[in-house]
C-alpha cells in the first residue's frame, strides 16, 4: 500500500489578535468611561466585625446573668446573636430559655389551634416558637417532632 502525500498548507495563527481595530475601539471607549463618584453605585462594603474585649465579654456575662435576654445584649453589644450565645458557652454559663406563663400559653392556644404557626404564634408574646410548644401538645401533638410530646 503506498500512502499519498498531499502537499502541506499554511495556517496562520493570529487568535485574538485578528481583530486587532475592533479591539482598539472597545479598548478607547472604555477608557473614555470616567468612574463613577456616586456613592450608591460603588461596591458596598464588607460586613465590619465587633470583637468584643474581655472587659466586655465580662460586662456581656455579668448583664446576661442578671436577666437580660440574649437577644438585648447583641443588640447592646452590637453582634450577633450567635455571638453572645458562643460567649456564654466559653465562659460554661447555662443559658436559659425565656418561657410564657400558664396565662400566656391559654392565651397562645386559640391562634395556634387556628392554624397559625408556632413562630407567629410567638411573636406577639416576644419568644421563640419553641416557647410555644407546651401549648401545641394540647392542642394538636401530631405536629410535635417524635420524642418531645410529654
């Protein structure tokens, strides 16, 4: 078998620079582009963070343990919620959880019966929606996740 030889080509690489004038073009027009001074139109700024001090991580512990709740003192303090209950957890102090009243939860379990969510439920009163589980085990203990029905 004999192979034919077919005579090589040319190629010419050029890439991105075929289109060198249409480049140039967009190049100078974005040039011509003056940045902008409006300070809504700028990249917004990163999320500044608080570390708090030992002096004020004590202030936090000694405020938290004199009954305010963990939700005034990052507000006060300044950050997250997450953040003063990992403080509490640093330092071993049990945390307590805000509860309603015999009078509150009676209160909760006609709005709760209704339909209404735990969470909204709660809301007026100023808890979180698991403050309100007492209420919904008497009501409907279906909706309870499995193990915390008493």
């Amino acid at each position: 078998m004999q192979w034919i030889r077919r005579p090589a080509s040319r190629v010419e690489v050029r890439g991105r620079y075929l289109n060198q004038e249409r480049c140039s073009r967009n190049f100078e027009k974005l040039l011509a582009i003056e940045p902008s001074r409006d300070p809504d139109l700028r990249r917004p700024r990163s999320q500044e963070q608080h570390r708090l001090c030992k002096l004020e991580e004590l202030e936090l512990l000694a405020a938290y343990q004199g009954g305010e709740f963990v939700r005034q003192l990052a507000v006060r303090f300044g950050i997250n919620g997450n953040t003063v209950s990992a403080i509490l957890k640093r330092h071993e102090v049990s945390t307590r959880w805000r509860k309603l009243s015999d009078e509150q939860l009676e209160q909760a379990e006609a709005p709760y019966a209704s339909g209404l969510s735990e969470a909204a439920v709660a809301e007026p009163f100023g808890v979180c929606g698991c403050a309100i589980c007492p209420c919904s085990s008497a009501v409907d203990p279906v909706s309870q996740p499995a193990g915390t029905q008493k």
